[in-house]
C-alpha cells in the first residue's frame, strides 16, 4: 500500500468529496480515465494525486485499486470586498487536503 498527499489547495472540501465518493474503490488506471472526462477542477486535482499514489508505490496503475480517497478540510482564507456605504462583506476562500491511498489489487482466480 502506498499514499500520497496533497496539502493547501484551493479547492473547496465538498467539491472535492464529490470527485473523491465516484472513485474509491476503482482501478486506478479506470478511475485516471475517468477523471480525465469529467469537468470539474477536482477531477484533474485529484487525478494528479492518484497518479503519484501509484508512482510512489512503484506499481502499474492497471495493478492497483484506490483503496481510499479522503478529502479533509485545510484552513479558509478570508478576505473582503468593498459594499456600499463604506461597509465590507466577507469572502471565504477554503483549502482542502486529498489524501489517496492505492492497495495492490486482488488477482481473480478462474
């Protein structure tokens, strides 16, 4: 088994966790594929972190699955833009760590 991590980026939590639901469990090379198709900016994030899972671990991707993909929630950077009457309103720019970890995957007996 073999994990890799990525830390700080820009990309919300629940948006991520959408991408990370659809893939756990898939064959790494199936579940690259797929994320390549998809159109969200946590397809291609995420992707990229599978790859180096499976890069890590020194395996094919065809030889391992993605036994689980978290998504944790990094610090939120606040910042704020100008309202009217002087005021200001509040935006919040959220982080997101993904961490992946692939397993070798079990042969099938026939």
């Amino acid at each position: 088994m073999s994990k890799a991590i990525l830390k700080f980026i820009r990309l919300s939590p629940t948006k991520a966790r959408l991408i990370a639901r659809e893939v756990q469990g898939m064959n790494a090379e199936l579940a690259m594929a797929s994320l390549e198709f998809m159109p969200n900016k946590g397809a291609k994030v995420i992707s990229k972190v599978i790859a180096s899972a499976v890069s890590n671990g020194g395996f094919e991707p065809e030889e391992v699955v993605v036994a689980s993909c978290r998504v944790d929630a990094g610090p939120v950077l606040k910042r704020f833009t100008p309202r009217a009457r002087g005021s200001a309103s509040g935006i919040r720019k959220p982080t997101s760590h993904i961490i992946v970890e692939v397993a070798k995957a079990a042969k099938k007996e026939d």
